[in-house]
C-alpha cells in the first residue's frame, strides 16, 4: 500500500515538473538531484540560500571585521583608520569602566538605530538591516568579549 502511494506521488510530481518545466532537461536533473526529499526539489532553487543558516557568533565576526573595524579597530580598541578625525572617538571596547556602565540591550540597540538615535555621536551608524535579534545579540556578545580582554 505504501509503496504504490509513494510511486503515485512520485509519478504526480514527475508530471507536475515535466508541465511546470516544460520538460526542459532542468527536470532531469531535479529529480535525480533532489534525491532523498522529492518533495521539496520544486521550491529548492528559491529556498536554498535561506536553508543555510550561519552560525550567530560566526556572523558577529564577519560582521564586525567588515563594518565596525574601520572605526573601532580590528581589536576594538576604538582606534581604526576612519578614527581619526573623529570627535568623540569610537569607542574602545577593552575600558571595563564602559563596559560596566552599558546595557546588553544598549550596546544592540546602538548598533541597529546608530548613535545619533539614542543622544550620541552621529559618526556611530546604524545598521537597519541587522534586524535578526540572535545576530544582533551575537554582536553585542562580540563586544563583550572584547572587554574581558585586556
Ligand atoms: C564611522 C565610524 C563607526 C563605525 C563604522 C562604527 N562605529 Fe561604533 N562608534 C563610533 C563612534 C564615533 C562612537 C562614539 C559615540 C559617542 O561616544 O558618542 C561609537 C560608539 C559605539 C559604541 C558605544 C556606545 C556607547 O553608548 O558608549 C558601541 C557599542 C559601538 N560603537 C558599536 C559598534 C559596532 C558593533 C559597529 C559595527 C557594526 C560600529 N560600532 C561601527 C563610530 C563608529
């Protein structure tokens, strides 16, 4: 009984895919391709950049290495090469006295809305696409981290 449902709904899909494909050579491979999970070979090639999720931490450091290093550093010291004109200069991660007087949700809020959105310097921008609370919460822990540094 099993086995004919599952070659009745492997013979509906082939069909389906032929129509939708037009039975461009792309259904071929599809099907062989698709292998365990037929059933998701139709939607894969939309879905499959999504399916992969990075790992949070690994993200918040790409992130940080690409975005916050040309102000704060590559060690976060607040002393990257876009510094130098700065007033007030970014801040360095490692001063523990900072570190104990900010929120885990300050320093995640500052880095989504920008500095100029919660009273500080304009030059801290925001990030309005770090819209995923694991990453942004990734970056913050970044942060935190630097700070056990010395
Ligand atoms: C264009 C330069 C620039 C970039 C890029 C930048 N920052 Fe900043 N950042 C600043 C400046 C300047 C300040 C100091 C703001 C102040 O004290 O008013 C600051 C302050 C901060 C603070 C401390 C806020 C506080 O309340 O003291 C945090 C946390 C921070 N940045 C995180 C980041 C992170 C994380 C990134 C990368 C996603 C980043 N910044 C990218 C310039 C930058």
């Amino acid at each position: 009984m099993t086995t004919l449902r599952v070659s009745l709904t492997v013979a509906a899909l082939a069909a389906a895919l032929a129509a939708g494909a037009a039975a461009c050579s792309k259904s071929e491979a599809d099907k062989g391709g698709g292998g365990t999970q037929p059933a998701a070979s139709g939607a894969s090639t939309t879905t499959a950049t999504s399916v992969v999720k990075p790992d949070p931490a690994k993200k918040a450091a790409e992130i940080f290495a690409q975005r916050c290093t040309p102000c704060h550093g590559a060690e976060g010291r607040g002393d990257g090469a876009a510094s130098a004109g700065l007033d007030p200069k970014p801040r360095n991660f490692h001063d523990a006295e900072w570190q104990a007087s900010v929120t885990d949700e300050h320093i995640q809020t500052i880095v989504h809305v920008g500095g100029a959105a919660v009273g500080k310097s304009a030059a801290m921008p925001s990030n309005p696409d770090l819209s995923d609370p694991a990453v942004l919460a990734a970056i913050k822990d970044y942060v935190r981290a630097l700070g056990k540094q010395p």
